[in-house]
C-alpha cells in the first residue's frame, strides 16, 4: 500500500487543529510548530482539505483553520481522500493490467486488501483519534503525578 507522508501529515495536522481549535482557528505555523511539518507543505495540504469542505480559514490576526464539520463526522478516509492519497495495494492501481497488459494472478487479493483498508479508515473518526490522545495524556500526567507523589512521601 502506498499511503505516503502526504495522507499521514495530513491525518495528523487535522488532529492538531481539532486538539487546537477550541477557542480560536490555528495558524498553519503553530501545526507547523508542533508536528514538525513544513509550512510550505501545510499550506498544500489545506487548500485541498479546505476544498473538499473539511476546514474553514479565517483570515487576518488571529487567524488560522478550523474544522468544518464536527470532528465525529470526519474519517480518516475523508482526510485521505481530500488530499488526493491513494489507497492502492496493486501494481496497477485498480486497471488490471498488471502483468503483460493482463491482470495478475494476485490481482483480486490486492483489491481486498484495499477494500479492507478503506473501510478500516473509514470507520475512524477525528473524534476517536482525539479522544485516544486525550487519553493518552491523562495516563501520562496521572504516572507523573503518582511517581512525584512517591518521592514526597519517601522525603523525610
């Protein structure tokens, strides 16, 4: 399968602005910050998220993106899609002219996969991915606390 930087960086930027936004629209430079992805390839990547209707920019001081739709209601393949990333396990790309002009002996193997694929990412929503990060970092501050908790006790 060929998902590229392309369709991560941009799963990842949307989760960032569903993390950020919840106050104000998040510059492109704060994602560009955080994740470290290129401003310039941001600037990309949201052209198309934006026209496919997943983001809204606001422009001017204090500007920046926010999602268009409530985050429950964007899927993984949403975001893939709108950058134009294929989901594609096949020499072919679906054409079925793999070997000789012909399609291979493997061919309807690989077009399975793809299917499994894109019902997997399709069953994932920015909601869930920014739930499990939530979640991710309430047990992280909760071992720090408990750890930090243990050195005070053990001080006499």
């Amino acid at each position: 399968m060929r998902l590229t930087t392309k369709g991560r960086f941009a799963v990842t930027a949307m989760v960032d602005v569903a993390l950020h936004a919840t106050q104000s629209p998040v510059p492109l430079t704060d994602i560009s910050a955080r994740q470290g992805i290129s401003l310039s390839y941001l600037e990309q990547l949201f052209s198309k998220l934006r026209r496919c209707a997943l983001v809204k920019s606001a422009r001017g001081p204090g500007g920046g993106y926010r999602l268009a739709k409530p985050m429950g209601e964007v899927t993984v393949a949403d975001i893939i899609i709108a950058v134009d990333e294929p989901i594609d396990a096949t020499q072919c790309a679906g054409k079925e002219n793999c070997r000789d002009d012909q399609k291979c002996l493997t061919h309807d193997l690989w077009m399975r996969l793809n299917e499994q694929i894109f019902e997997f990412l399709r069953s994932v929503t920015l909601g869930e991915l920014v739930e499990q990060h939530r979640a991710r970092q309430a047990n992280v501050v909760e071992l720090r606390d408990q750890r930090v908790g243990k050195r005070s006790q053990s001080e006499p």
